[in-house]
C-alpha cells in the first residue's frame, strides 16, 4: 500500500515537473515592442559601446541599433530603450572582451593548486583554471554586499 502512494507521489512530482517546462516551450514568442523616442539612464554609454556618437539624445538610428542589439541578445522587451538590462550585457561583454583568455592575468589566483575555481571582485567574474589552463569561463558572478561581505584568500 505504502508503495502504491509513493509511485503516485513520484509521477505527480514529475509531471509538476513537467507541466511547466512543456508550457515554456509551447507558449508563442512575445510581440516586440515599438521604439522608444525616450532616452534611458544609460544612453550615453550604450551609444559609445554601440560606436554611436555618444550625445546623450535617443534618435531614431539610435533606437534602432539598440534595439537590434536588445533582440540578438534576447533582452526584453526590446523597445531601444537604454535601461540598466541593456547596459548590464554590454558591460559584462565589455569585462568578458577585457580578460579575454587570460582572466588571471593579474596572477592573483594561483596556478600551482592543480583545478581551481576563481573569482575576481572587481570585474564581478569567475573562471576555473587547471594550473595555468582556462577550462571555464570566464562567466559573471554576484558575491556578498554590505554585512555580507565575500571572503577573500583561498579555500
């Protein structure tokens, strides 16, 4: 008797499980948003990561190539509009360009402890390394904050 209740247990579980995931892929893609004509808190540097003249002011080229970068990257709703979303993949891609295949370049993680995991706080990335190998990464991490604080050395 016992039994028969746990398979139930089990198979309802599963298709929880399930369920879910089969309405995520089956649900129809979200309608883009038309342009904006309003510029965002982050404007200026969105034009200048775009290579766009970097003014401030939301024209209509402007919109368009933000736009365009909101929907290759997937960020929604890709209306042009320069938000904190938008600037956070362009700076993260700007940190991930900047360490490029090295991201220990500083030497701050140490290459004689064999596979390690490391993670830089600055640029808010992580890696793991085999001696001086990059096997991973380097991705984009979120550690402690205030009273929270990582702990840094090694462990």
């Amino acid at each position: 008797m016992g039994d028969t209740r746990r398979r139930g247990a089990v198979a309802l579980g599963i298709t929880a499980l399930v369920a879910p995931l089969t309405l995520a892929l089956t649900a129809a893609p979200a309608q883009a948003a038309s342009c904006t004509a309003k510029a965002g808190p982050y404007q200026k540097k969105v034009e200048k990561f775009l290579g766009r003249t970097a003014d401030g002011k939301q024209s209509t080229a402007d919109c368009q190539a933000i736009r365009a970068f909101q929907t290759k990257h997937g960020i929604a709703p890709n209306a042009g509009y320069a938000g904190p979303v938008t600037w956070g993949v362009m700076d993260l891609m700007t940190k991930q360009k900047a360490v490029g295949k090295n991201p220990n370049k500083s030497g701050k993680c140490p290459t004689n402890k064999g596979r390690i995991a490391c993670v830089n706080l600055t640029l808010q990335l992580s890696w793991i390394q085999d001696g001086k190998k990059l096997v991973y990464g380097p991705v984009p991490v979120r550690t402690g904050r205030d009273g929270y604080e990582t702990r840094t050395g090694l462990k």
